[in-house]
C-alpha cells in the first residue's frame, strides 16, 4: 500500500503540488478576490461623481426654485404698480373733472354776482 502511494505521488506533477499549497494557504482565493475586485476603485469613482451630479442637480433645484420664486416675487410687485399707476391716472382724470366743475361753479357764481 506504501509502494502504491508513492507511486501515485509521483504520478502527480509538480505544479499540482504548488496548485495544492496556493489553494491551501489562500492565496488563490486573495488572487481571485482581487481579480473579482479589479474595477472597484472605478466604480468607487464613477459612484462618486454620480453623488456630485446629484448633489449639482439638488443645488440647480434649489436656486431654480429661488429664481422662481424671486420672480413671482417680481410679479406681484409688478402687478402691484400698474394696480397702483391705474389708479393714481384715475385719480388724476377725477381731479381733472373736479377742477373743471369747480371752474364751471366759479364761472357760474361770477355771473350770477354780477346781476
């Protein structure tokens, strides 16, 4: 039995034997891992810019809202003077009608003192 190990055991080349120890002392399975983890510092990357652009896109969010509201703002102020130059002019057409009934009753008084 002895004689039938030794000479499957020399049967068995000598890179099987450095395969065994590789795989035994976990350095395959190191070798393998950092294989499988090659493009992780890439995708670390690509992860991190993703993270950027959004957080660039939140911000754009952000001052558009602003914009918008800003502009509203704008608006309503807006919308507010010509409320205002509306009716500052209608007073101006009051005061006018005004002056002239009170030139006409002026006119009238004169004549009627003259008499």
């Amino acid at each position: 039995m002895a004689i039938q190990s030794l000479i499957i055991l020399e049967a068995i080349p000598s890179w099987a034997y450095l395969l065994a120890t590789f795989i035994a002392s976990g350095l395959i399975g190191s070798l393998i891992t950092l294989w499988v983890n090659r493009g992780k510092p890439k995708a670390d990357i690509h992860e991190s810019r993703a993270r950027a652009a959004r957080d660039f896109a939140e911000a754009d969010e952000i001052t558009l809202r602003a914009s918008l509201t800003l502009g509203e703002q704008a608006s309503h102020w807006t919308r507010k003077m010509m409320k205002a130059q509306a009716l500052i002019l209608d007073l101006e057409l009051e005061n006018q009608a005004l002056r002239r009934e009170n030139h006409e009753l002026r006119g009238r008084k004169q004549i009627g003192g003259q008499r």
